[in-house]
C-alpha cells in the first residue's frame, strides 16, 4: 500500500462509515508546502469517488507567520465544511464537496502536531469538464453565475461576530503578509508605500472571500448554451467584500481576450445582475457603482500582494487596470496628487462604505 494510503487510511480509523476500497488509492496532488496530499478513492459497495485530503504538516520554523497561517486556513476549511456545505447546496443549490468524514487532532491552542482528514465527495463524477487555464466567456460567465449564489447566500451574514470563520476572506490580506511587501520595489511601484498598503487594507476589512480561482473547479455543459460551475477548496473563505472573489478571478483566471474591451466591465455587469436578481430588495444601496469601487479596491490589493510576492496570472492586464485606477483616484481638477489616493482609501459615500458583507469564496490553495 502507497506510504500516502497508510497515513490516510490511520487517520480515518474504522469510524468513517463508507466501505473504501483502498486499492483504488490515487495521489492526485500535493498540498502547498508539501503539507499534506490529496487523493482519490472509491467505496466497494457503490463504487462512488472520493477525494480525500489528508493535512500533516511540516515542522515549523519558531514563530513562522507562514505557517500559522496554513494551519488557520485547514481548521477554517473544517469549519465551513461542517457548519454550511450541506446547507448551502440543499438551500442554493450550488454544487460544494458532500463532507462525509471530517476530523483534525489538535486546535492550534494546543502544543504539538497538527493533523487533519476531509473525505468529500469528488465533484468531477457530476462536472466531468475541467475548467481551462485561462477560461473563455461561456466558463467566466458561469464561474460569476456561482459566485453571486454563494454571495447571496451570506450576504450581510451576521456570522462573523460568532466567528465561524475567517475574519478576513483572502490569503494574501496584509498582515499575514509583511513579509512579502517588504520586498516590493518601491521605484517600480512607487505608489505602494506602508501607509497606502494599511490604509487599503483597512478600507477593505470586515467584508467576505476567499480565493476563488477556477483552476479550483469542475463545469459541466448544461442542456441550455451555458455551463455550470462546481467549486472545492474553501481554506480562505471568510468575510470580505465579495468583489474580493471577482477580482482575484479576474486575474487569475479568466482569458485575456475575455477582459478586452469592454469585456472587464461586461463581466462585472453580469455579476451584478446575477447578485441583485438574487437579492431583491436585500441589495437596496448596492448599485453598480458600488460594485466598481470594490472591485477597484480588491484588485489593488490583490496587485499589491503580487507586486512583492511575484507576477502570474494576467499580471500585465492587472498592472495596467492598476495604473489606470491609481491615476483616476490621484487626480485633482487634472493635476495628478498622491494625497488623493488616500483620501480616497480614508472614506467613500456613505452606501460604498456600507458593510455590505458576503463570505466571499476565495478556495484556497494553501499558500
């Protein structure tokens, strides 16, 4: 038997209630950091897949930001797992992982090991089709129909004072990530000073996400032209601006012919709709302007987080849209004022400062 399926298969004890049969263990990834495994599995009865994860971290450098914020990222997974998937697909209908066996050895109260073991349903039996590494519009479209439903479904959720789960939705928020901005170059992004950085992610505090890439997803082609989106992988969900998920999406996923032209704003037009269509009177003050302002804020940042970290995804159009947003908000009756930028990031009208908060559902990939 693989060293993977006896770790695995230790973990899960004889208390999981599916009769699994272990000679169809696959490793199908490594966790970021080499922090565990995922796998696949079937039951003998039903001959039904499985996608197990298994968490068994490395040993930790003394104080490691890093990895205390992983292992935060594991128990949140856990948490959303046990206390919302089911509802959230038997009240929307999304497809989410069923988590049939869900279990962890320790809080991070404790001193010692961390270990954890989900055994979830394996979405691609439903949504056989792959999303692509950079998706056309159909994908993109129904990347955005999934996530204005689970935003719906949180939206101005009053779960983050119980906190259940993350207070900030993202794994790039600021101060687990200090790290990474000391090494941004300052001569090549003059504009991402201390101050800016706090005060950006001060502006976007107290709102719901994640890390929603659609590299973390399955389609299916439905009856109609359109596709249907699943998602898996909810490390980083937590509270935040849902325009967080859409801009991280944006840039890491969606084609670059996709976002040309008016594309960018057309996509985020559908979303809106999607969103307020769904909402009804709940989204009173949330109009597309307010969206675009989020929107705005959250690529910044998520542009901040890589302008120290490293470029990928559609950084070139992502920088682009950030010198153009900057430029906007440093304008003063046409004289270009830094000052401005922070004044605009100290306070907004009074309904894009409203708390309008989502869970926003940035699956994580546990960086």
């Amino acid at each position: 038997m693989p060293r993977d399926a006896e770790k695995a298969r230790a973990a899960l004890g004889s208390s999981v209630g599916v009769d699994l049969d272990w000679s169809s263990f696959r490793t199908i990834a490594s966790l970021w950091g080499q922090y565990g495994f995922c796998a696949r599995i079937r039951d003998r009865a039903r001959q039904q897949s499985f996608v197990l994860k298994h968490i068994s971290p490395p040993a930790p450098s003394t104080g490691s930001v890093s990895h205390e914020r992983k292992l935060k990222s594991y128990l949140n997974e856990l948490r959303f797992y046990r206390l919302y998937a089911k509802t959230i697909t038997a009240e929307t209908g999304l497809a989410l992982p069923e988590p049939y066996f869900l279990s962890s050895t320790e809080s991070l109260k404790s001193s010692g090991t961390f270990e954890a073991t989900l055994l979830l349903s394996d979405l691609s039996e439903s949504f056989p089709l792959r999303a692509p590494p950079h998706l056309p519009l159909d994908y993109a479209l129904a990347g955005l129909r999934w996530l204005a439903q689970f935003h719906a479904f949180f939206w101005e959720s009053d779960s983050e004072s119980q906190g259940e789960l993350a207070p900030i939705g993202s794994y790039w928020y600021l101060t687990t990530r200090w790290a990474e901005f000391e090494e941004i170059d300052t001569d090549e992004w003059p504009h991402f000073s201390r101050e800016f950085a706090e005060r950006l992610h001060n502006r976007l505090l107290g709102f719901p996400r994640g890390d929603l890439s659609l590299r973390k997803s399955y389609m299916e082609k439905g009856r109609s032209p359109s596709y249907q989106a699943s998602a898996y992988d909810f490390q980083y969900t937590g509270y935040g601006y849902g325009a967080v998920d859409i801009a991280y999406l944006m840039t890491s996923s969606v084609s670059l012919a996709t976002l040309q032209g008016q594309g960018e704003s057309q996509l985020l037009d559908f979303y809106h709709d999607q969103l307020t269509h769904l909402l009804g009177h709940r989204c009173r003050g949330y109009d597309r302007s307010v969206l675009q302002l989020h929107y705005e804020l959250a690529l910044v940042d998520y542009v901040r987080f890589m302008a120290g970290w490293g470029l990928w995804g559609n950084s070139s159009w992502a920088r682009h849209r950030v010198d153009e947003i900057m430029g906007i908000w440093s304008c003063d009756g046409g004289v270009r004022n830094d000052r401005n930028i922070l004044h605009v990031l100290g306070g907004c009208t009074r309904a894009a400062s409203r708390r309008f908060t989502v869970v926003a559902a940035v699956a994580g990939s546990g960086r």
